[in-house]
C-alpha cells in the first residue's frame, strides 16, 4: 500500500483527485465496495457537462 500512497501523493492534486479506501483487514467485501461505488456516478454528474445539441445547418 505504500506505493499507492506516495503514487496518490504525488500525482493528484488541482484538478486532479483521488480518494483511497483502505479495507480493514485486507479483505475485499462486495457489500462496501459496492456501497461506496454507488455514490460515484452522481458524484460525477454533478461536476460534469451534459451533451449540448449541435445547432442543425
């Protein structure tokens, strides 16, 4: 885990952002992962631009 702390470190920031979850124990549950996962998209959406129409010629 080291290495992925020094990566997250040093390489995000600005516009950039990352966020690490450690799972107690090292194992991997379904349940968490997807529960955390499920904020992602809206997360997203939020901070994005939807498509704009093309103005027809």
């Amino acid at each position: 885990m080291p290495d992925v702390k020094s990566f997250i470190r040093d390489y995000t920031g600005g516009p950039i952002h990352s966020t690490l979850f450690e799972t107690p124990g090292g194992r991997h549950s379904d349940h968490t992962y997807i529960r955390r996962m499920a904020d992602s998209p809206h997360w997203i959406s939020e901070r994005t631009q939807g498509p704009v129409p093309v103005p027809s010629v």
